[in-house]
C-alpha cells in the first residue's frame, strides 16, 4: 500500500495519480493531464515512453519492460512499473 498526499500518488517521476479527480486521471510530464472513464468504472491503461495508451492501441515499438501498467478499480489504483519490477496500490478516496 502506498500514501498519497494531498490526493496525488506518484507512480514515478514523471507519472502521478489524482485520486481525488472525478474521473481516471493521470498527470503526466510538463503540465499534461490524461483522463479516462469516471472514477469508480474499471479502466486498465499502460503508460510508455510519456504517453497513455490503450490496451488494443500499442505503439509499434512497445516493450512492456519500460512500461507501466496502471489498473484504475471501484476503490482502489494499481499499478506495477516493468522498468523497476515494482508496484503498489492507492486508496480512492
């Protein structure tokens, strides 16, 4: 289990979860924000090389080793970064 402060989780440096958004939400590097589905429905997405990507929309170059896979649950975020071969989990609030 990993601690958010202030309704942000980091996944990494350049990849934070805002648990509090109405919606899925990642922020990204520079400002840039992805969002997904409303918060509470089940959303899997992966993050590479500083995008978001679905699951049926790869980049021809994806390699899961450098990629993170973010699963976004009715009370809970996973994830599981490839790169570092380590996860965790937030609480929604």
């Amino acid at each position: 289990m990993c601690f958010a402060k202030g309704g942000v989780g980091i996944i990494r440096q350049d990849l934070y979860i805002d648990l509090k958004s109405t919606k899925n939400e990642l922020l990204l590097n520079q400002g840039k924000r992805w969002s997904g589905l409303p918060s509470g429905k089940p959303e899997v997405v992966i993050f590479f090389k500083g995008g978001v990507w679905s699951l049926q929309f790869l980049p021809e170059d994806f390699a899961l080793s450098e990629a993170v896979i973010i699963s976004f649950e009715t009370n809970k975020v996973r994830f599981f970064d490839f790169a570092k071969m380590s996860g965790c989990y937030y609480n929604k609030f």
